[in-house]
C-alpha cells in the first residue's frame, strides 16, 4: 500500500501516482483496496487503520490530541477531549457508516470535509456542534466547567443526545433539571436514565462475554464519570 505523499490539493496524490479523488471531489473509481491502494483508506478493513496507526496518519486517545496539535495548533480543553474519544486522521479514509462516506480530521464529512484545509474544518464543526449543545443544554451548559462542557459536546457530537426524530433522550431534560435544582437524587435519576439505552446496555454485555472494540463504551463511561461522578 502507499503513503499520501502530496496534500497539497484536493485530489491528493500517492506515492504510486494515483489521484485518491476525481474532480468533482468523488473517491476514485480506479480505488481497490485488494489490488492496491489509491490513498483512501478504508476503515471498514482493520488492516487499513492499523497501517493509518503505522504510519502515524490515525491516531486515538491522546495520539490524536498529539496528532491534531500539528495541524490544528493549540486546543481548547473541550477539543482536547473531544479529540481523545473521536480520534483524528491527516489522510482521508472512507467512515464504517452503512453507506461509507469521505472522512478526515475529527470525523469530518459533507461541508466539514477538505483534505486541503483540515484546520478549518475542524473549527467549523467544532464551532457548529458547541452552538448545538449551547442550544440543547441552555443554562446546564452555561453552569457547567470545561471539562462538563467538553463531555456534553462529545455526547452531542457523536450523537447521544437525541432519538433520530429529533426529540431529546430523556436523560437530557432530567440533567437540565438536576442542574437547576443541584439535588443529588436528581441527579442520580438522570445518571439512571442515562445508562437506560439499549446500545449502551448491550456494550456492557459485550464486555461481560469478554467481547472486543469496546471504544465506544470507553468514551461513554469516561463522559458519564465526567458528569454524574460515576459511571457503570
């Protein structure tokens, strides 16, 4: 397979010579990852983000906070945290969605995506989701410290707040609520109902059974440590 070895556009080249995109800004038609690489990599296939590891273009936990601060340059906490549970690439890859898209930086696809100025889009979409949580959390955010302020923009960003119609988990408006009122038995209401999510539930009976890829699990009990004080 073969290194990035020019960014400098939007199409990327490879060491092979193969241009990762069209330009209409498409993955290359020509990408086939069982006959060669073409700069995409593919985060479907585990060979593929462990040579993104390798070769120092993928990085989780705090290799990607060090990883970001050379493209980015300083961070907030917030984004320190945020980075530390999403992980960040310098090369694009396609995402493990059912329907894969092109992704690079902190998870950034659609407007967010620009392999030729990660900065920006990383700011942007940090910038757009802290607007969101702002919105979401009102006066709880407001109250809270950076570190609390940084677990609810990972919550938000992966996208733990809100059932897909729209609607805020139950949880939420229980945290508004215990925030408002700084009663312990609030807040470990909301603590409960926080737990009470089927994908949640379903990670820790995974790691019972001695089960595997459990990052998600990690970063949920590392916000839930954040903001109830505990976690399960």
């Amino acid at each position: 397979m073969a290194d990035v070895i020019n960014t400098s556009t939007s199409k990327f080249i490879d060491s092979f010579g193969n241009t990762v995109f069209t330009d209409e800004g498409n993955v290359n038609p020509s990408y086939d990852p069982s006959t060669g690489f073409t700069g995409v990599y593919d985060f479907n296939k585990p060979s593929h983000v462990t040579e993104a590891m390798n070769k120092g273009f993928y990085g989780t936990g705090e290799d990607a906070v060090r990883l970001a601060e050379k493209v980015i340059g300083e961070l907030s906490d917030q984004e320190r945290l945020l980075l530390s549970h999403e992980g960040f690439t310098t090369v694009p890859y396609l995402d493990t969605a059912d329907s894969p898209v092109k992704t690079i930086g902190m998870g950034q696809t659609g407007g967010y995506f620009d392999p030729s100025d990660i900065r920006t889009g990383f700011k942007k979409a940090v910038a757009d989701k802290s607007k969101a949580v702002k919105t979401q959390f009102g006066d709880a955010y407001d109250a809270a410290s950076d570190l609390k302020k940084g677990a609810l923009l990972s919550l938000v960003y992966r996208g733990d707040t809100k059932f897909p119609s729209g609607n805020n988990h139950t949880w939420v408006g229980k945290y508004k609520n215990a925030i408002a009122s700084k009663d312990p038995i609030d807040l470990n209401e909301a603590y409960e109902e926080f737990w009470d999510n089927d994908e949640y539930l379903g990670l820790l009976n995974k790691e019972a059974a001695n089960g595997s890829d459990l990052g998600v699990l990690y970063r949920i009990r590392d916000n839930s440590e954040i903001l109830f004080g505990n976690t399960k």
